[in-house]
C-alpha cells in the first residue's frame, strides 16, 4: 500500500510517505498538489477534523478521544461546525457556532478552519483510490510510545526531544527526512513539531495494515462523511 501521513503547516501540509516502499518528503501548498505530485497514494492519514457538525448532525467523538490520553487530553479540541468552518471571518463563526453548537469557539479552532474547509471540499471530489483518515498525533505518539502518554508539550524542547527520540527509534531512516525538510523549510514554513507530528501519522499508516479507530454513535455526519480518529 502507498501511504502518506499529513500535517497542517504554515506553508499548507507537511507530508511523509512511502511508494512502492521508497520513502518521499515534502511540504505542499494544498492537498490537490500532493495527489497531483503522487497519484499512486492509495491511504492519508491526515491532522485534521474529518466530519462536521451542523444543524442536524453532533461530533461527539471528540470526547471521547480524550478519555485516552491523560494530561495531554487538551490537545484534542472540538473542530468548529461546518458552517462556521465556512464563515467568512471569526466574528462570524463565532456567532454561527453559539447558534448550531450552543457554544463559541477558540481563536485556536478558528485559526484552522481554513484548512478543515480544505479538506472537506476536497474529500467531496476526491478520486475513489484514496482513502482518507483523521488522525491525531497525541494518540499516535501514545501507540508508538508502548501505549504511554507523553511527558512533554511538543512545543518544549524535552517534548521535542521526546517525540524525535520515538519516532527515529521507530524508524532511524526518517531522521535524514527530518533534516532534510528542517535545511529545505525555513520555521515559518514548517515547524519542528509539524514535522513530527506528519512522521507520527506515517508510522501508523505504515505499521497498521487494518487502522484502529475511534467512533461512537454519531458516525456519520450530514454529508455522509465517517466521523472517526485513527490512533493506531
């Protein structure tokens, strides 16, 4: 299977794969430029809300990701509704969100809304050969970590450290792909944590031929999308 794993960045995703079981890199400017530079990828694994809430569907299983995860659970937040992913500006978002959630929504939330509306119109046309999933770093590192929350933020240097150290212990060929992207990319390009984060997804993609994932009851949003996290 050809497989990728993707991270919203700066630039717009960071990307790790593997064709034909060669490893390839890169950071794109959207995901129709991924597909359109790999055509044989058969299964994403991407950092990024999959499955709305709007008027007549809730996202639930946010939730109950962060039963997994002890005090790194803050890292997984609930994803703005649809239709405030397709506001036009936070002001109004805000306003749509407290309307079909009953609730605001964070600066943080809003700030990747851009990215979910992406994804979410791209899933629509999307070609029949590709599989998408939503995957969450935190819970991957955890399955990578022998099912073990990490100590650190990946914002510090110890989380860094931390997450560098289980992702090479993984797979040491992936540390010249991380110096490679950190020399190709400048930092307001890419991050040192996004990087990561796309090798953790990588991992998972790579090691689980039959994905674990997490769903509840609210499966299937309003537009027929899966609502599921892969951790594993």
């Amino acid at each position: 299977m050809n497989i990728l794993g993707l991270d919203a960045c700066k630039l717009g995703w960071c990307g790790i794969g593997s064709i034909n079981n060669r490893l390839f890199w890169g950071c794109f400017s959207g995901l129709e430029e991924v597909v359109n530079q790999y055509p044989m990828i058969n299964r994403i694994l991407i950092d990024i809300p999959i499955g709305l809430s709007s008027k007549n569907f809730k996202r639930t299983v946010d939730a109950k990701a962060r039963t997994l995860l002890g005090h790194r659970k803050s890292s997984i937040f609930s994803p703005p509704c649809r239709e405030a992913c397709y506001a036009e500006n936070y002001k109004e978002a805000l306003a749509l969100n407290k309307k079909i959630e009953g609730k605001g929504i964070s600066v943080q939330a809003y700030n990747i809304s851009s990215k979910i509306k992406e994804t979410d119109l791209w899933i629509n046309q999307k070609s029949s050969n590709i599989q998408i999933f939503e995957a969450h770093p935190e819970l991957c590192f955890k399955t990578l970590n022998n099912n073990k929350d990490l100590d650190f933020s990946k914002h510090s240097k110890e989380g860094i450290d931390q997450r560098k150290n289980i992702i090479f212990g993984h797979d040491e060929a992936l540390k010249s792909v991380f110096e490679n992207l950190m020399s190709d990319f400048k930092r307001n390009q890419v991050k040192r944590d996004d990087i990561l984060d796309a090798m953790a997804l990588y991992l998972i993609n790579k090691n689980s031929e039959e994905l674990k994932i997490i769903s509840d009851d609210n499966s299937i949003d309003e537009t027929g999308k899966k609502v599921g996290i892969v951790c594993g």
